[in-house]
C-alpha cells in the first residue's frame, strides 16, 4: 500500500523531461543541482520511445507504433494478453513490466549510481493520460473502454512497483516516490473531453494497492483539485506559476492535506525556458512568498515549509542544456531562500 513521504521541508527536485540526449549528464546535472531531493528525468529529445506515453507503452496489450502515433489494436482478440496483466497483478509479477533501457536511457544511468540522498524520485506515464493518447481502430481513446481502462492502471501499477524497486536495490536510497504524469487530468469535469472520477479513482486505488513507496500526481494544468486532494497522493505536483490562484480556491483542502502528510511541489519556475527569461529569481522568489503568505491563515508557516516542494512547473524540454540548468538553479535557489528564511 502507497505511503507519504517524509517531510521534505522545502528542498528542491525536478519533473519529468529534461532536453539533455547524453543520459550521464542529465543525471550529474540533476545530482548536482538537487542532491537532497534527486529526480530521475526523461529523455524525450533522445528518440519517439523515450517521449510520454511511449515510453511506459512496452507492455501494453496489442500495441502498435505507426507515423509516430501509439495505437491499440483492437482488430484481433487481445484478451490472452489483456489476462495476463490481471494475472500478474493479482500475483504481484512486476518483473516482466521493467523498462529497458530504449525506453529509459536516464533511469538505467542513474541505477549504476549511489545515490547519496534518503530518497529519489521518478515519473512514469499516468493511466488517464496514457489511456487518452491512445487510440483504437476507429480512433476512440482506449480510456472510454472500462475494460480497457482497468487493464492500463493494472499495467501502470506494475511497472511503478518495478521502479520503486529498482529504484531502492540499486541506488541505495531508503525511500521512493513514484509520480504519475497526468497532464490529461485537466478533463476532470470537461464537457467535450469527459474523464469520470470514479474511473480515476478506481485507477488509483490499483496502483496504490501494489506500490508501497511513495505514489503522487502531477499535473500542470488547472483540473478539479478538490478531487485528486482526496485521493490523498504522498505529493501533489502543480504548474504554481500558472494556475496556483485556481489551486488555493481550495484552500481549506489544501491544508487539511498538509496536516495529514500530503507534501504539495509547487511548480513556481516556468519551465518554458521563454517565460522564464521574463522573470528573475527574485520575482519567483516573491510570487512563492505570495503562496505561503495566503495559505497563513489556514496552516502555520512551519507546517507549509516542511510539507513543500519547490519545482519547475512541468517537464524542460524546449530549451537547451544551458537553458535547463537556469531553470532547475532558480527552483534550487529558491529553496534556499527558503529554508534560510524558516530556520
């Protein structure tokens, strides 16, 4: 069963993507820049397997790859394959869902590091999302299918429990955070591209069941925050930069969410390199300050430190290296500002 993590009293990480194509330098990057709070990043710049959603697609039944699109092939009966991944589930047979090293080019690099850090993050793809991007043969999202829909979150439960393992015998951290990418989520309550709740709780609640690590979401758009706070994630993940007004509607929740353990990694740092360069750490710094200040009245300071990540706000891809270092040493800094404010 999924856990909270330990406090992480406002240090600093990344999410998801970097622009890097050389796996041992976005990781000494990363160790560099984060090494209280290390992250294993994705690599999509390295090739169409490495990207959302591909990357997690290995074992997905009936998949097929054409024009640079993933399909589900509903053509022929898949049901051998579709019993398989429930058998697995139910007998807890995550070694057959690891990713290789075509796939997750950063993750295999950092295996064959000690990771000097009490804990180390990675993303895989989220059902939602990967369940919306995926098609049938007559171009239907594969998430509109129930049966289908439950086959992907036990797939995805599976290949977090192969991470969380990996991720905790071969780099020698004690605790793992495994977060689902679920841009898709802002569908929440979408009249033209619905996503029901109840379908994405039953998702989670299979992935929570086999990960005993830590388990969290993230997701850079505005969506129904009420409802993914009571789903009680270890970490929430969000474009703070752009949709934090939205986020503290819920501010009541929010707190209550702190109180309980949930840790929010407030995304502050555009990680579109463009808007980036139109701020400075200093305003960055202050529009965090902001955050904190109105969630005063609902949580002590104190609570809100040591329940808080500082992030970029999404994956950096379109930027270059030099572009990406800026970004992730402004989360960094403001972390330290931070935390020397709070001591």
């Amino acid at each position: 069963m999924a856990k909270m993590i330990s406090a992480p009293h406002s240090h600093a990480t990344g999410v998801g993507a970097l622009p890097h194509t050389d796996p041992a330098q976005a990781n000494a990057d990363v160790l560099s820049i984060f090494p209280e709070f290390p992250y294993i990043p994705t690599l999509p710049d390295r090739g169409l397997l490495e990207s959302i959603v591909f990357n997690d697609s290995e074992q997905l039944p009936g998949r097929i790859i054409r024009e640079d699109r993933l399909f589900f092939d509903s053509t022929t009966d898949q049901s051998a394959a579709m019993e398989q991944v429930y058998m697995d589930y139910v007998e807890g047979n995550y070694a057959r869902y690891a990713l290789h090293a075509e796939y997750a080019s950063a993750f295999f690099d950092m295996m064959t590091r000690h990771v000097g850090a009490p804990v180390l993050k990675c993303q895989v793809t989220g059902p939602v999302t990967f369940g919306m991007q995926v098609v049938d043969a007559e171009k239907r999202p594969i998430y509109y299918d129930a049966q289908l829909a439950d086959v992907l979150s036990k797939m995805i439960a599976l290949k977090a429990r192969w991470c969380e393992v990996a991720m905790r015998e071969k780099t020698g951290v004690s605790d793992t955070l495994v977060v689902l990418n679920e841009p898709y989520l802002a569908s929440l309550g979408s009249s033209v591209v619905p996503v029901d709740h109840e379908t994405v709780r039953a998702g989670w609640n299979d992935i929570t069941s086999l990960v005993e690590g830590g388990l969290g979401i993230h997701c850079c758009s505005n969506t129904d925050w009420e409802f993914l706070i009571s789903l009680d994630p270890a970490i929430l993940s969000i474009d703070a930069y752009t949709t934090a007004k939205e986020f503290l509607l819920y501010a009541d929740s929010v707190a209550h969410y702190m109180e309980r353990g949930g840790v929010v990694a407030w995304g502050i740092v555009p990680a579109e390199y463009k808007v980036f360069t139109t701020e400075t750490v200093d305003s960055l710094y202050e529009r965090y300050l902001a955050i904190r200040k109105q969630l005063s009245s609902r949580v002590t300071e104190q609570l809100f430190d040591a329940q808080s990540l500082v992030t970029p706000s999404c994956g950096i891809r379109f930027a270059d290296r030099n572009g990406s270092l800026a970004i992730m040493r402004a989360a960094a800094e403001i972390s330290r500002r931070i935390r020397a404010k709070s001591s």
